[in-house]
C-alpha cells in the first residue's frame, strides 16, 4: 500500500471517528452524517485510483457504473421515504452490508492462500454476513406489515439453539480441514441464512428496535471481519464503530425495558402468543374529551408535556404538533417533549421525527430527565404513544412489561391521549392510564385531531 493510500485511509478513519461523536446529539447529527459520508468517499476514490495492480480500463467502467447506479437509487430512497418507513429502511441497509460481507468471503474463499487465521476470517464474514441479510430481511417484512403475525415453531428456542451449535460446528469443521470445496461453502451459507430467519422470525414485535440494532452491530463486525481480509484499514476502523455503537445502543435499549438481551433474544417479547392472557385484567371507565375543552385546559395551563410515540409518526403530524407547541408558548405556557428511549419502531426515532418539523432540540427532554417534571405539570398530551406510558410497568406484577421504565405521565395534573381507538400497543396489552380518572381520551387520527385542537386554541 501507498503512503498516499495509507494516509487517506488514515483522514477517512479520522471522519468516522468525528462523524460517529457527532451523531450523539441531533443538533450535530446532520454534519456528523456529512463528514462520515465524505470520509466514505475519499476512501472509495483512493482505493479506486490508487493501487500496486494492473488494472483493464473496463473494471473502471463497471466500477463508475456501479457507483453510480447505486448512488441514484440511494438518493431517491433516501428523499421519497417517509419517517415512519425508516426503521424498514435501516433493516434493508444492514442487510445489504451483511450481503456485501458474505459475497467478499465467497469470493476470497476461492483466492484463499492464507493459513487458518485467513479461513477463519473468511467462513466468519460468510455466516455472519449470511445470517444478518435474511435476518434483516425478516425483520423488514415484520416492520413493513408483510409478517404481522410472529412465527413460532414448537421449542423453537431449543430448535434455534440447536441449528446455531451446528452451525458453529460445521463452521470449525470447514476451517479445521482446509476444504477447498465450494460445495461446503454453499453448505454453510445456505444453514447461515436459515439460521438467521429461524433467529428474528419468533421475535414479537415490541421488541424490533432492539432487533435492529442488534443487527446493525452484526453488520458492522462483518464489515470489520472484511477489512481484516483486506488488510483495510478504513473497513476494520469503520466496521468496528458501527458494530461497537451498535451493541453499546442494544444494551442501552435493553436497560430502558428492563430486560436482558438474552430474553429479548429467548423470550419473543410482544407477540400474540407470549402475551395473550399476561397480565391482571383492566377495565373500567374511559372519559372522552373534545378538541374544544382540550384546548380550553391547555390554553390556561402554566406547563404541558407532550409525549409523542408511533402514532405520531403514522399521521405525519410532526409539524402540526410543532405548531402547536409554538402557539403554546405564545400564549405563556412553558412546553416541553417527553423523549422516551424505546418510543417509536427503532432508536432515536421521535428525535429524528421532531427535528424533521424544527422542533427546538432543548425541548426535547430524555425520561430520566422528566420524570421528576411531571407532577409539576399541568397537562400531559400523550400522541400515538401507549407501552412508555403504561403503569402496569409499575403497578402490575404479572404484566410482561413489568419493571420496565415508562414516563411517568400520571404522575401529571391532567392527562389527555390522543388515539385511534382503545386498541393495545405494540405489546399487544391494555394500557391502565386509558382508565385513570385524570385520563381524557381524545380519539381520532392525530394530525385531524392536532390541527382542530390548534385551530381552537387560536380562537380562544
């Protein structure tokens, strides 16, 4: 390699680095995104222009072909698809970079010379790469709706158990007898593909964000598992960012619903059949309430929460609750959002989905942060958000997400949740603050609903 080369490779590494710190916070995750990817494209151009081969003038073709191609059908995903088709979005990414990691190993299999640190690596990026493209295919359908209903096969756990020791057996076996079989290979990634639908495919819906991550960071380590085939400096550096942030986000995700990962892996949280019959029964009687008094009691309080959740995102109301913030604070009403971080179908979605209309980032306040707030608020406005909310999490020994931290909203003086209907959330359970005697229930679509309720507090 080039000293040129390396010293690219050594500036886009250092993009990476600033890029990944930038993306901590919302108001910085914009350039940090900018950086990263402009680190990505030095790296690409370098590579490309500078090497120690004789190269025809048509792999260039193919190449700028193929980069182009890929950058077109990037940027108009990227521009038509809306906030709440994101976490499917982020599902296929991971997936084609598992796709990627596995077709290297393919190839390197047949160019293997190494001894057997150098097929290790290779068989590694095979099943890991293989195991988190249909894994992240799965996971797709469930988020797009196309598997709404989760899969389980008796003793699936000991079924799933099973076919990974295999797996893994088989695995040691290509390694340890230096096969030079393609028949092997197509062996094991034919059972890592298998392995990774059996993985995701009983896994309940509640639990999908923490599934994406989680297959974020497997794409990331099989990125890093390539670079090491290639001696990479930026796909090693790179690779191991994303797979390191990745299980540092699963965990931290893990720790916001109180589970261990190893039971959102086992356990098949949020599906019908683990949930059906969870819990105490809730009953009791529901107050609804207008646009008209609803914002009659927000327009004479001191401080509101708004909390937003999924239901947000499907209407697309991000702006129009924007709007209702900053007629709120016109009229002297100190307004603040309630982040919670499982709220929405992957990380950091509301933040995104808020930033989207504008919203001031120091509005945006994490749970732990406004917990303590909410029995010094006059009103909680609780939109399309159900399971963060639920104090079954406190109340209910024998809910399933008992132990989980919710935000506290009643705690608050006055609580009103905008919904379609008395439906439960993703965790498939009735949600007991719908029947608090603070509770108001204001049904409807949210951005119809925010919009008259706007439209009443400008004429009051």
């Amino acid at each position: 390699m080039s000293i040129t080369l390396s010293i690219i490779y050594l500036i886009a590494t250092v993009t990476f680095v600033i890029g990944l710190k930038n993306l901590g916070h919302p108001e910085t995750a914009k350039k940090g995104n900018l950086i990263a990817a402009g680190g990505m494209g030095i790296a690409i151009i370098g590579t490309i222009c500078i090497h120690d081969i004789d190269v025809p003038i048509f792999i260039y073709i193919i190449i700028g072909a193929a980069i182009l191609v890929g950058s077109i059908i990037g940027w108009l995903i990227a521009v038509k698809v809306e906030m709440t088709k994101m976490p499917e979005l982020v599902s296929l990414f991971n997936g084609f970079g598992g796709a990627s990691a596995a077709l290297i190993g393919i190839v390197e299999f047949g160019n293997n010379s190494g001894g057997i640190s150098h097929v290790a690596t290779i068989i590694a990026a095979i099943a890991i790469g293989s195991i988190t493209f249909s894994g992240s295919l799965i996971a797709w359908a469930k988020l797009n709706g196309m598997m709404w209903k989760d899969i389980r096969l008796p003793k699936y756990n000991l079924i799933n158990n099973v076919f990974f020791l295999i797996l893994l057996v088989f695995s040691i076996y290509i390694i340890w007898s230096h096969t030079e079989s393609y028949l092997m290979i197509i062996f094991l990634l034919a059972a890592s593909l298998v392995y990774g639908v059996l993985f995701v495919i009983p896994i309940g819906g509640a639990d999908m964000p923490v599934v994406i991550s989680l297959l974020n960071s497997l794409t990331g380590i099989a990125a890093a598992i390539t670079g090491i085939l290639y001696d990479n400096m930026v796909m090693l550096v790179g690779g191991i960012l994303v797979g390191s942030a990745g299980l540092i986000l699963t965990f931290a995700m893990c720790k916001a619903m109180n589970r261990p990962l190893s039971n959102v892996i086992f356990g098949a949280f949020g599906g019908d059949d683990v949930v059906a019959g969870s819990g105490a029964q809730i009953g009791g009687t529901i107050k609804k309430t207008n646009p008209s008094d609803a914002a009659v009691m927000m327009n004479y309080s001191n401080k509101v929460v708004i909390v937003p959740g999924y239901g947000l995102a499907v209407a697309q109301a991000q702006h129009v609750i924007h709007e209702l913030e900053e007629l709120l604070t016109k009229k002297g009403v100190e307004v603040s959002y309630a982040i919670h971080p499982v709220a929405g179908r992957m990380p950091g979605h509301m933040n995104v989905l808020l930033a989207e209309s504008n919203v001031d980032y120091d509005k945006l306040i994490d749970m732990d942060d406004i917990n303590p707030q909410f029995k010094n608020t006059d009103v909680v406005l609780v939109v399309g958000a159900n399971d963060v909310v639920n104090p079954a999490a406190h109340n209910d020994p024998s809910s399933p997400i008992y132990g989980m931290p919710i935000l506290d909203v009643e705690n608050a003086k006055s609580i009103i949740i905008n919904k379609r209907s008395m439906n439960p959330g993703y965790a498939g359970i009735q949600n007991e603050l719908f029947f608090n005697q603070k509770t108001s229930m204001l049904f409807g679509d949210a951005k119809e609903a925010l919009t008259k309720l706007v439209q009443e507090l400008k004429n009051l």
